[in-house]
C-alpha cells in the first residue's frame, strides 16, 4: 500500500468585504463574502511541513481588500475574475485559483419620497453567488442565488405518485408550494453583462414558478431551468436545489370549522428536497467550473 | 428557610401559523410565529403534579389555529388581543394571559410587471413583532420588529469620549454607522390602525437615522424614538436595542493605496450594543406591558 | 408632553476571550465571551452627543483582554466581579457596570490512556453563565448555564389536564421528557467557591430530573430548583426556562408494526415553554440582580 | 440547441428519528436525522409532470421510521444500508438510492456514581455521519464526523512562506491552532465493525492532532488522514476539511502588561480552510461513493 495525497485546496474563508463608492455624494455599497483557494503544487506542505510555495491565507485575504480598492467591484463575477487571474498569473507556484462570492443586497433607504444618497436597508432574503475559476485549461463563472423564499397559495397540485406499503399520503389538487430555492447557472463565456444577466434569471425564474400548474415540484423546477437556457444565450446549464418547505394544512373540524385551504402550519423538519440540472446538450464542456471542493463533494 | 415558587407561566411557543385569505382570487398571505403564555393558579401543577388547572400547550396551539381561521389576521395586534381575551375571558382558571406574534414580511411577485395574484417572495430582513398581555388589571399592547439593518456610508462620527489607561481608540469624524434594529413601542390604547402605524414607526425610524449627523449611535437612538413618541400620540414609550455592527477601514498603505472610507471590513463580534428607552413622562403607567417573561428576566 | 429619556446602557458585546495558563507544561484553558454594559451620567450623549461621559467600548473590550492577563481567570463570576469593581471604582463617571459571561467547556484529550498537557476537544453542549453587577447598592452574582439538553425515556407522564373546545389531546403516562435547559441561580453572597458550586448544581440537576417520576414539566423544575436552593446555602433563588421538546410516538400501526414507545419523530416547532422561579422566602431583596438589559426586558 | 435534464434526485430531508430500545430497563437511544434520496427514470415527473414513478417522499419518511423499529439502529451505517437496499431492491423503478444520516451523542447520566438507566444529556460537539449509496455497480459506504472542535495551545508553528507585494503576516514559532474539522471516509468494504470503528478513527485524528509538532495545518492533515488509512485496513480515503480558527494574540503593551502566548482573542471570519483527500494508491474506484447531491456539486 502506498498512500498517497490526493485532491487539496487552502484559502481563506469568508472575508467581508465592504465597498463604498464615493465619487459623488451619492454613494454606492457593495457588500460581500469572499472565498479564495489555491490549488498547486503544495505537497510539501502536507508532507513535510515546507511553506515554499504556500500563499499564506492572509495574504489573500490582503488581496482580496485591496482588489476592492484597486479594481473595485463592478460585478462579483467581473471582481472575481480579476483576483483569479491575479493569482494564477502574477504568483509563481500557483496553478488554480477558485474565488467563490455571496453579495448581500441593499435597498436605497426612500426619505420623504426621495432615495437617500448614503442610507440603505438589507433587502430580501436571496443571497446573489457566484464561483469563478482560472486554470491552464481556462476560465469558469458560475452565477447563482441561495435561500430565494418563494410561495405560491394555489395553482400546484401532487397525484397519480407511485405506491407501495409504506404509503399513506393522500392525492392533493389544490396546495401551497412554498421553496427556498438555490440556483447555480453556467456560462458559456465570461463576456457577460453580469448584473442585467442576474436580474434577468431572477425574473425568468419567479415568472416560471408563478405562472406555471404544477403537477410536481420537480416540474417546476425543470420549466424553471429551461426557461433560463432558452432565453439567455450565455447560460447553458443550470442547477437547482430545491426544498418542499412543506405546508400542512390544519384539521379544523373538532372545533366545528371547515378549512378549504386557508389555514396552515408552516412544518420545519422533514422536508423534500429535488435537485435537478437542466443543460444545453449542445454545451461545451464544464470544465473545472463545478469542482467546488476539492476535499469534500 | 420556606422555598417557595415564585413567578411563572407557561405555553406553546413558535407556532407558525400560515393564514391565506382566499375570498377573491387575489389571495392574501399572513406568516406568523405566535407564542402563547398563560398565568394562573398553576402550583399545584408544580408542588404535586396536579394538572387540573393547566390548559394543555396542545389546546393553546389548537386555539391559535382555530382563531387564523375564525376571527382572521387583520394584524398582530388585533390576532393577539383576541386570542388572549379569549384564554382570560373563556377558561376558568386562566387569570393572565401573555402573546408573543412575529410576522414575516413577503412581496407580492411582480410577472411582466402585473402583480400576481398568489405569489410573493419573502422580503427584506425585519420582522414585525407584537406582544399583548391581557389580565384584570387591562389590556398591553407592545408593538415592534427586530432585525432592521440599516447602515449609512457618512454622516456618523465619534470623538470626543473619555479616555482612561485602557484607551487605544482614535477619533473619528466620518465612519460607517451600521445596525439590527430591535424597536418595541408601547401603546396608550387598544384602538389604534395597527398596521398604518407599523409602517409610520418604520419610516420614521429611517428618516432618523438616515438625516441625522449622528455624534454618537446613543444620540441616533434617541432621535429615532423621540420622534416617534412626539409624532404618533397613540405611542408613549420606545425602546431600542442597537448593535453597533463595525466596520473597520482596512490599511491599504502597504499596498501602495488610499483608503479615504471606501474599503471596510465588517467584523462579527465584539460589537457595541447600545440599549435605551425613550417615554412620555406624562404617560400612563406601563403595568404588564414589559413583563415579557416570568422566569428569566 | 415632556418625552424624556429613560433606563439605558451600553457596553462592549461579545468579547471572545481565550486565556492559556502556562505556567507548566501541563497548560490550562478559559474559553469566555465577555460582555460589558455601563450605566451612569450618559443623558447628554444621548440628547446632544456629547460623549465626554463615555468611555469607548472599544476601552471596555481592551479591559476585558488586559483583566484576563492581569487579574487571570480563575473562575467567571471572579474576573467578573474584578471587571465590574474596576470600572465603578476606577472610572470617575461610571455608576454601575453589568457583566455577563459565557464560558464554553473543553475535556482535556486523552492520548494512549494519558491527558494531554495542551491539546483540547469541546465537550458537551451547555454553556456556562454569569451576570455580575456592581453599583453603590451592593454587589450581585447570578450563575447560570444555558443548552443543558437533557432526555429521559420513561418515567414522565402527562394527564388529569384541563379540557375545553379546543382540547384533542389525549393523556399519557409514559412518554419521552427532553428539554434545554436554560438555568440562573442568585446568591446571596460573593464569598463562594464558583467552581465547586458551578458543578454540584448541574449535578443536583440532572438528579432531580432524572429520579423523579413527573407527572408534569412544572413538577420536574419545581424538584430541581427547590433542591439547589435547599442544599446549597449560598444560592437563594434559581430560575428555569425550560422548552418541552415534543418527541412525538410515530404510527407504525399502517404499516404492521407495534410502537410501544420505541420510535419517535423529534419535532423543532411548535415546543411547550416552562418557565419558573423558586426562591428562599426569607432570602434578601434581589437588588439589581436580574436587571439585564436595560432597554428591553 | 436541444435542451435536456441531467442528473437529479429526490427525496425526504432530515427525517429527526429517534428509537428508544426498552427491551429491559436500560434503556438504549439513538437519535438520528435521516435523509433518503432516490435516482431512477423521473424524467416524465420533470417534463410533463406524471408522478408514475414516484415515490413521494413522504412514503420515504415512512419507510424510515418503519425501519427504526423493524431493523433497528444498531450503528447508521448498517440501518442506512438497509434502508438503500430495500428503495433499490424492493421498489421497482428506484435505480439507485442515497442515505445521509447524522448521529447525535448523548452520555448516559451518572447519579451518585451510578450509571442512570433511562436519562442522558447530549455529549460534545462533533456528529457522526454517514454516507450510503446502492445501485446497480455495487454498495458504497462513507463514514465521517463534523464540528470536532479540537485546540491546541503550542506545539503549531507557520513560517517560511511565499511572500508577494500583498503578504504582511509574520512568522510564528508558537501559536494556537483549532478547528472544527469535517471529516469523512471511504470503505472498501461493507462488513466492518462500523461502531469500534469509528471509535478508533476519532481516537486516532485527535492523536496525530495532539502529538506532532505541526509546521502548518496542513501537515497535520496530512497526518492524520494518513495514520487513518495506514492503521485500518477497511478504510481506504480519508477526506478532511478544517477551517483554521484564528486566536490572535492580543497586544497588551500599551497597557503596560507582556503576552506570551497566554491572551488570544477568537476570531469568528475570515477564517483559512485547508481541504485534502488522502488515499491509498491502490484502492479499488471510488464508484459512487462520493457523488453527494445530484445538483449541485
């Protein structure tokens, strides 16, 4: 037996990087996460301890501060790619870059009908992603969103399921479909307007939910992605991970009450979960784009 | 030495009550977290076992249900004083009765820019909060929401403080000013447009701190409820929970770059928590209104 | 109207302290999270910014970390005593100062039979607590722990309830018992051994809960508080905040099974919620003890 | 451009069981939080929304808890392949089933020395996992934990790293190194004893943790996913993934008071993250052991 080390990457988790842009008395904020790793030749490190070739963490975590100084933060995508390529072509020993980002969104705060210049709120609950990677075979952006939470009342509907002995739940035509939806979509090129592309998804996504009878969540979720890589040329693939945030609704008849689908309890745990990809069969190649881990998926 | 029991009560909390209003097709949504405490003869329950007294939490969380359907959900407020005249008023040995309501806050969905009937996605980051207690010495209506994060880019500075041996802070005289709002406010009375106020409340609170030249986040904090108590006669008390949420400029001077206020980094803990109640002094006594929980505060 | 501004404090929250004693090689570890509030002349910064009054939490924080070297960290509610008495002595307009403490617990690593000299895992999932609180009325201590999770599988029943029209409930006399258990114990003195009382209440704890057979919640937390106050003569008074996690029996009966109390669904909400005082009637006043936040409860 | 579904997967999502065994009056548990995932022919449920083959993931609930108590948990890993076994065997469109479980520790209560025979409190910090997958090319197990928390107070060392225009750390020869280490590995085989094994993994990575004197967490990985597959013969990868819990040394000088590595103050973000996979050279293919989530990664 010979063992062997495999598969590694180091970085630096989750800086919080906060830019204001103050040109003008009207400011701008763009409020992120940034995770940065390396991949390259660092087997000494493990084996033997030598730091050679290993980019210490705080490092990047310095670079990842005054990227958002020197190049500032168009995009996460655009900001993304500039310290992928910083890293692997102005740092010797390394090879491959991952930069993964979460940008948290505010909302310009409205005084007496006018937007303020320098005050916000947190808006929403959706936490805008995305994942870019630069190596020798080349360069990957993923776009995407986590925790989108999404209910629709009625127009969903879940019958004709298969059964076996373990079954006992009944046909429904009429129920809530409610999701906290995370989506992982794939260019095809890192030419992209990345925010009007952003906004774009989003709405293709909540228009597909909405308007949609859905016979299955599953469904849902494929028109969801399909409508995506039908209408934005650049984007051809996407994956969606999708829990059934389950709403029962609540016996009300002990108590002399009839409940058509008005009263619910929202459950927590247990909860379904879909996971589907939808792609272009005619795509090229993913690439490194979705090894987010090395260690670990 | 005679132990004995002291305060007490006890209930069902965060049930999480859904209520959709389906009379016409354009359906109405109230999300809810409802927590019910009862007060009462309950030390027979303690001293021996006896429960002859005690409403089980099952039937609290029964009644909660029942009441989404049969008196509705025109606000918190209105759900809860109902609620806990009924516990008070209907079941015998209930003297006291205390309801803790959180709402989420969900946007209608917007498809090619109609509003949809029956669907929203979950919105913004503040939860609306309301607790009633009812028992014979009256009725209390606290009102609230907790998690409104909000931060301004300039307009906050902080010099001047007292210095001691321990003193390492510099002054400042523009920094970022960043907070999650904890607001509860109190109400006079039981005859109020409970949900117009929530929203005045709300954007008042804004304007204060978006407006103000702030000297400290004590003194924004006091704008922010002497406001309200001054324009909204129904309310005459605020209190406020403030964490100073840091953002620290990052030195770039290593790097060969400025950093006049436009690269931060947001750091998690420690934060300052600033903590104060504004109040009509003319106002009537705030009897239970504040008594949030028998045993641990 | 005269609005005016009422009860406030502000301190430095979340100070996560680690101190390691090396006087050997055999090391020691204190894990805390510290938090500081003051109280005293602080209306002009409120009214006018004014901050001559105020010593920075920035200042507090660097005390908190100097203290943990200077004065070391035998127990919590010691180096807490110290810090408080440090700032309402040492700091002219300082008038009374809160501390509240969280100490997480780490088991020495047992390598081939032997303790370790410095290597640590974490242990258990309950935090140690104290809130200490010095002005010119006196000195007091409130020990605590919080996340105490605690399960017995017999031996807890629940019946002989009230029943009114929104009772379904049926009674059981042997059911799973789990809670967390959230505990605060006032002492009458701070002339006390901390450590050795910390560990013997927990153990009396955990003895009332699991020897008593309940019929109710209320009786087991009636047991364990009565028990602390009246074999530990320093602690005069001990409040419990009890969730009743609800461990429902499934229904294997569709399926051709028996469930004799042997399979469980552990349900996250809606929980019961217990809360309750027991005290020492001849114990001295509470004084400040339980103020703890001066803005909201 | 011819759009098509790529991978997917369904099922039910942390399924909280927990089974009592009562058989005498030392009571045994087990408390897990199950989630099953089925692959097969669903294409027809995404496109057009026929549930034919479905299995609804409340009949996956079920079966869940029925075989809790018909199989019984004797460790996750056995009760997980069970469970894969029957979706896959016994089902006739299920191609391939998933099992995650998380195992929570609960430490019997000792009262007066005595081991209590119905009455624990849960244990530590970290969760035993595990991962089972059956299809058609074979049985697949991963075993695993996360959220060890493990400390070391000397005995770490990072110096003589690469250095570029954004690198300002020093070098330490003595620093604290923690971490929250997720852990997982794979087996070459299905008839292990799973419950000693585990045992010995953990006993064996907090060994090499304790006892080298690491030049990097890196090498310590290294170490102690090397040891793993070196001292036992079933377990052929190991995948770790360890956050590197700064402590900073807290500068006290201007307070007049030397720090030698004995006051750190606990930084929450950013955090460095080392991920490695360490094999044996000559295992057998990993198959499907580590296809995770169909989605997304």
């Amino acid at each position: 037996m010979a063992i062997i080390l495999g598969d590694n990457q180091y970085g630096k988790a989750e800086n919080r990087v906060v830019r204001i842009v103050r040109d003008t008395a009207r400011h701008e904020i763009h409020d992120l996460n940034v995770t940065t790793a390396m991949r390259g030749p660092f087997g000494p490190a493990y084996l033997v301890g030598d730091q050679t070739n290993v980019l210490p963490t705080d490092t990047q975590k310095n670079t990842a501060f005054a990227y958002a100084k020197s190049v500032g933060i168009e995009s996460i995508e655009k900001y993304g790619l500039a310290l992928a390529r910083h890293f692997v072509g102005d740092v010797e020993p390394i090879v491959g870059a991952r930069i993964e980002i979460e940008e948290f969104a505010w909302t310009r705060a409205v005084i007496d009908g006018v937007e303020h210049d320098h005050t916000w709120t947190r808006s929403g609950t959706e936490t805008r992603t995305a994942a870019i990677t630069v190596d020798a075979s080349g360069e990957y952006v993923i776009g995407g969103f986590k925790d989108l939470v999404i209910l629709k009342s009625t127009g969903s509907e879940f019958a004709g399921f298969l059964e076996d002995e373990y079954t006992t739940l009944a046909e429904t035509h009429d129920r809530v479909m409610a999701t906290s939806l995370v989506a992982k979509w794939r260019f095809a090129s890192v030419d992209v307007d990345w925010n009007a592309t952003y906004s774009k998804v989003k709405q293709i996504m909540i228009r597909e939910f909405a308007t949609l009878q859905s016979l299955a969540l599953q469904q849902t979720l494929w028109h969801m992605g399909r409508a995506v890589v039908d209408e934005i040329p650049e984007i051809v693939e996407v994956r969606l991970s999708a829990p059934n945030k389950h709403h029962f609704v609540v016996d009300l008849s002990p108590f002399g009450l009839e409940n058509p689908g008005e009263v619910f309890i929202a459950s927590d745990r247990p909860y379904g979960l879909i996971e589907a990809q939808v792609l272009d069969g005619t795509a090229p190649p993913a690439g490194e784009s979705w090894r987010f881990s090395a260690g670990l998926a």
